[in-house]
C-alpha cells in the first residue's frame, strides 16, 4: 500500500513472478491449456518477444491503420448527425471502439458482411465480460448461464480456417498466429481461444477506459474546450480541414505532442482504473525495503501491489476525488513529479501494471483513445442528458478498468464549419 515502496517488489521480476498467476487465471478463463514450459518449450517467451511490435516505430503502422478504421466506423455515425441525435454514452463508445480495434487488429472476412459479424460478436463479448469477474475468481463456468456456450462460439470466430480468410491482419496477430501453429500440441480449437484472449485484452480494459475519457470531457466543458483547442491547433498547423469528408491524418509522433489531451486521458485513468499488481514467490527470501526494513517471504506467497490507493491518496494527488483535465501537464510538457513523504515516486499512475509484464499494448492503447476523442472532438458538438453523477461497478476491483454502473445519455451533433 505503500508506493515509495512499489519499486523494491517490482524490480524483482524473477523472484516476484507475474506469469505463475496469470497463466493459471488465463487458461481456466478463455479454455486453453496451462502454457507450462515442459509441454510447450518456449511458448510464452516467444509470445512476449513479438509485444515489441507494438511500441515504438513499428507502432505507426498500427496506428495509422486504427486512424482509418475509425473514420470508416464513425462515418456512419457522422451521417446521421446533421440534426441532435442521442445515444447512450457507454454503448457508443463500445460499438466504435469494438469495431475500429477489431478491423485494425485481426482484419476482416471479405466476402462476409464484416459489419454483421463483428456486431454479433461484440454482442457475445459483452456477455461474456459481463461474468469476466466470477470467472477470475473461479467461480465454476457451469453456475454462470449461458456463458459456456457463448465463450465457445467466441471461440469459434478464431478458428484457423476462418482466421486464414481474413485480410489485412496486423502483424502482432500474425506473428502470434505463426508462432501457435508451430505446436502441434496445440488443437485448433487452443490456438483460437489464444486469440479470443487477446481480443479480450485488446478491448476488454480500453472500451471503458474511451467512455471515462468521453465522460469526464463532456462533463467538465471547460476541460473539453482547451483539449479541442489543442487538437484544432494541431490541424491547422498541419494545414487539415475539419469536414468528415476530408479526413484527418494524425501521425504517432503528432499524437504524442497532445499534452492536454493526454493528460485528460491519464486523469480518467487516474480515477477509473483498479488494476491489482500480483506476484507469486519463486523462492524464499528477504525482500528489502527502504529504510532497512525487510519482509521475509516464502515460496508461493502472494505479493500484491495496490496502485488505486496510490490514485487516490490526497498527499500524492491534491483532491483526489476532483477530475483535473491538466493535473498531468506541468509548463506546457508531461508532468512526471509525484511526491509522497517528501520522496519522487517512480511510479505514481499505474493502470497499466508495472515491471517486466506491465502491459505491452498500453501505447497503442492510449493512442487509440486519444485518436477516437481527436475525431469526436474536431467533428461533433456534444451535450450531456443525464446529469445525475454515475459512480463505478465495482465488481471488478482489481481487475482492470471499472465500468460504469449506469450508462448515460447524451447526444451529439456535426459541428458547423466555414472552411
Ligand atoms: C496485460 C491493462 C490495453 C494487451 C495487462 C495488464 C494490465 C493491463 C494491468 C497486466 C500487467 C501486470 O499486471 O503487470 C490494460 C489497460 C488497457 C490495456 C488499462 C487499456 C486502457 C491493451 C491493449 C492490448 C493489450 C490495447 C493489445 C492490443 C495486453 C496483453 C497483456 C496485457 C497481451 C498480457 C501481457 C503478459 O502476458 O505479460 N494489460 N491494457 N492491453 N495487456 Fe493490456
């Protein structure tokens, strides 16, 4: 609970592994074997090798690709909105972001109607999510309704003969997809509840992370106004018109130098994410601590760090419960400064985990957020309907992203331009 202390257990990625934990939990909950290292040799490694993919310059491609999908989603969102229309918040943001990650990471079936599938499976995966939590926490798949049958026909969309249809796959998915099928041990019915998996992962913690983004922006309009003016900015210096039908081209680097923008997302982040950090003890030892203090520790004791504390402790983040847009912007750059008892923190926002396994897809995760708020925000005028407050579900505490416990009303409209 202490994070001037976060950095002495997550320097021990070794002896404090993650993997023990996360495996165990992934297998029992998507259906695939234990990746044990006696019965596939290397596996896991293999797959944590090919995560560079998506970060740093091989991270254009992807987002270039994400940029595109999502001006194809949110055409057909444009062309109904000449006049006010309204929609629910969370299940906007879910269709758009769903569909965009989905086309931009395993591609589409060209002879099928692509939209119909991916909107019945999205319609699956957010049943399927809906009972995620009980799974974690092996409550028998059994006792849970229909979710059986709805993970295996979720399953069954990653089949390898289906899969081989689908063009423009991004190269993670065909990097895994290359190293799956060199274990024979592996029945095709593995191989696609691997990639459900990683579906799962893709989408299950941004989708809520985009409706906190979208939320807290349209509930605080003078937040949204400097984070629009940024991002106008942005445009005019790159000499882009803002009608729908030009369409926008914001590259890697263009997305990184939105700093309020950034920040906003950060700030939801801060508020909204409870990811648990979990180390299993690989052997016994004394793990030392600041100030000669020490914890002995045994072989197959649980660590657990807890970064939502940390997200709201008043002495790191003044008023903790208040959404500041700009809390992470600090003259005119990232502010990186956090301090507890007088002391930097290393690490002081942690919805992506930490160490040697925090999560690979986290920069593309925060540019697909801040591409779908660019997009909303250069073309759409937006008005809350709901202004009761919502609060978070916490039933998965913990886990990831909380999700709203209600969803909100609010309705948009194009934005008139002269140009
Ligand atoms: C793992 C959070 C988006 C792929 C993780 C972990 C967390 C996390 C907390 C566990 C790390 C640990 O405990 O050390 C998030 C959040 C996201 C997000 C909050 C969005 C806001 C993504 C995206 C992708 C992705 C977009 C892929 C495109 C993965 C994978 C792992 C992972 C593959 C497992 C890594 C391993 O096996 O070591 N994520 N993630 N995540 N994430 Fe993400």
């Amino acid at each position: 609970m202490d994070p001037t202390q976060f950095q002495y257990v997550i320097r021990h990625g070794k002896k404090l592994d993650f993997h023990e934990f996360s495996n165990e939990m992934a297998s029992r909950t998507f259906n695939y074997p234990r990746l044990s290292e006696a019965k596939f040799p290397q596996l896991s490694d293999h797959m944590h090798k090919i995560y560079k993919i998506m970060q740093g310059k091989p991270l254009d491609k992807l987002t270039d690709s994400m940029m595109i999908n999502l001006q194809h989603v949110f055409k057909w969102k444009f062309s109904q909105a000449t006049d006010w229309k309204t929609e629910k918040m969370y299940q906007f943001c879910c269709s758009i972001m769903f569909e965009a990650s989905f086309m931009t990471l395993y591609g589409r079936d060209p002879v099928a109607d692509g939209r119909k599938v991916i909107s019945e499976m999205r319609e699956k995966f957010t049943k399927f999510d809906a009972k995620f939590p009980y799974l974690v926490i092996n409550i028998p798949i059994a006792l849970l309704g229909d979710t059986k049958n709805i993970r295996e026909e979720l399953i069954h969309f990653f089949m390898p003969t289906k899969m081989d249809k689908w063009h423009d796959q991004a190269e993670v998915i065909r990097a895994r997809k290359d190293i799956l099928e060199q274990y024979d041990m592996l029945r095709d019915h593995d191989k696609a509840a691997h990639h459900f998996a990683f579906l799962w992962a893709s989408v299950g913690n941004t989708i809520p992370a985009t409706f906190w983004a979208l939320y807290y922006l349209v509930r605080h309009p003078e937040a949204l106004a400097a984070v629009r003016d940024e991002i106008d900015h942005l445009l005019q210096s790159t000499g882009q018109k803002k009608r729908p039908e030009y369409g926008i081209h914001i590259t890697r680097e263009q997305l990184d130098s939105l700093v309020l923008l950034g920040s906003a997302i950060n700030e939801s982040l801060r508020l909204c994410s409870a990811s648990m950090n979990i180390r299993v003890v690989q052997e016994d030892f004394l793990l030392e601590l600041e100030d000669d203090q020490s914890v002995s520790l045994r072989k197959g004791d649980f660590v657990a760090l807890y970064p939502p504390a940390l997200h709201k402790d008043p002495e790191v983040f003044e008023d903790p419960e208040e959404y500041k847009y700009d809390r992470f912007v600090e003259e005119g750059k990232e502010k990186t400064t956090f301090y507890k008892k007088g002391k930097k923190l290393k690490n002081f926002l942690m919805p992506f985990g930490s160490g040697s396994t925090i999560c690979p897809g986290r920069f593309f995760a925060v540019n697909e957020i801040k591409q779908f708020l660019a997009l909303i925000l250069i073309h759409m005028d937006m008005e809350l309907i709901d202004f009761k407050p919502i609060g978070q579900d916490n039933s998965r505490s913990g886990l990831g992203i909380l999700l709203p416990n209600a969803d909100v009303a609010f309705r948009f409209k194009l934005r008139e331009f002269s140009d």
